[in-house]
C-alpha cells in the first residue's frame, strides 16, 4: 500500500514495474493499492495504522487474502 503525496498521481503498474527493477521477484508485491491521503487509511486510538483494518480494505480490493 501506498500513500501518494498530495498532488501526485500514481499508477500502481508503473510502481509495480519500478519496484521489479529494484527488488528481487519474490519480494515484487501482486498488488499495489495507492491511497490518496492517509486518512484513508484506519488509524487506531494509539496513533498506528489498523493492520487489520487495511486487511480488510485490501480484501474489499483485491479478493480474498492467501
């Protein structure tokens, strides 16, 4: 997941073909989500992104987690 400065616009597939250059294959992520602000995103009461949350988000998205 990703988080675009304001004012940038991301394509996740031109993301995902710059991190395949970086990173070794097994390390490219499948899916690449790219919120708009990181209000999008659920916080907890302690200041910490909602893993669980994001979970969910990311199946609505994507499908099924494996």
């Amino acid at each position: 997941m990703v988080v675009a400065r304001p004012g940038v616009d991301i394509e996740p597939e031109d993301l995902r073909t710059r991190v395949k250059q970086e990173l070794a294959s097994y390390k490219v992520p499948r899916h690449i989500a790219v919120f708009g602000t990181a209000d999008d995103l659920p916080w907890l009461d302690s200041g910490k992104v909602d893993l669980r949350g994001v979970q969910r988000l990311l199946v609505e998205r994507f499908g099924s987690a494996q």
